[in-house]
C-alpha cells in the first residue's frame, strides 16, 4: 500500500494518449480505513496562470496501472475523471 507523501508531486501521465495530465496534489481518503480512493491533479493553467485553473482530475485508484521513482501511469479516459474546481472562499466579501 502506497502512502500519500510516496506520491506527493509525482507526475501523472495517461496511457491512452501519452497526455501529461500534471503533478499529484490531493487525495481522497476512504474512513475510516484510511486508504486512498483516488489522486486529484490539478487542472492546466488558463492564460498564463492569470484567470486560475480549469477542472481537477480525480482520478480513482483502481486506474493507477504503475508507479515510477517520478511519475504515475494511469488507464483512464481524461474526459471523464474531470472534476469542476470549488471557487475560492473570499476572506471579505
């Protein structure tokens, strides 16, 4: 069983495609077994990075296929493992 800080900033790519999908950032949890459901990867940049980022892959961890020093190959379709990103709370507003 992999621990979350062993995948911590490990790049995901998917097989389907060869696709870079970005950097481990998340995981989900399963309680209280405590093991990982699925990975989130942040979702690319908008323009430059200036108007925030567009969805999250949350990807489920049955759909890893092999874990390397450096990246993470996964069988999953990217279309389908977008998840829309929660806006930001304001702190006054």
């Amino acid at each position: 069983m992999a621990r979350f800080t062993d995948l911590h900033c490990k790049e995901v790519i998917c097989v389907h495609d060869g696709r870079r999908l970005g950097y481990i950032s998340d995981a989900r949890i399963e309680l209280p077994e405590g093991n990982i459901a699925a990975i989130i990867v942040p979702g690319p940049c908008r323009f430059f990075g200036l108007w925030g980022r567009r969805d999250d892959y949350v990807i489920p961890w049955r759909c890893i296929r092999r874990m390397g020093p450096d990246i993470v190959l996964v069988d999953v379709k990217p279309e389908e493992c977008r998840v829309p990103r929660q806006k930001p709370h304001l702190l006054f507003g």
